[in-house]
C-alpha cells in the first residue's frame, strides 16, 4: 500500500475553507450566531490540524529496524518523503 505523504501534508497544511457539515438541535439560532459557531469551528480544526499537533498525536513504525520513533524531527522527514520507505507505517497514538 503506497501512502501520498504529500497529499497529507497537504491536507494538514490547508488554510483555505471547507466544508462543514454542522447540525444544531435549537432552532432559535440566527443565521450570524451560526456562521460566528461554524468560524469557530473552522479555527478549532485549523489548530488541532497544524502539523505539531499531527506530529505529536503519531509515532513511526519500522517493521524492518524493528523501531518505533516518536521524535518528531524523524517523523516530519518520513512526511516531507517523495517515496515511503517500504514496511514503515504511521500510527495515530490514540
């Protein structure tokens, strides 16, 4: 399986808009209440998305080496790689 570490990075770099789907139970809302809560959504998911946070919420499996790396130097490397190493993986800590 070849992962786009590019397309991730990306992904995780992306500072435009996107699209939210957001449900809200009260229908009392106005319609600038909920654009104030989807902004502040949008910029919580901006922070939580940055590639320290990334970084450091996954650590680096090497089935080779037999290592797991939770620096976040080796992690940001394999990243910004044009071509993933074979039998390393990355894997979500939670």
């Amino acid at each position: 399986m070849n992962v786009d570490y590019q397309a991730i990075d990306n992904l995780i770099c992306m500072k435009k808009s996107r699209d939210l789907l957001v449900l809200f139970k009260e229908d009392l809302m106005t319609s600038q209440a909920i654009e104030q809560e989807v902004a502040s959504l949008n910029n919580l998911l901006f922070t939580v998305e940055e590639l320290d946070h990334f970084v450091a919420a996954h650590e680096l499996i090497d089935l080779i080496k037999y290592t797991i790396q939770s620096n976040s130097a080796e992690i940001k490397k394999s990243l910004k790689r044009k071509k993933a190493k074979p039998f390393v993986f990355l894997n979500n800590k939670n």
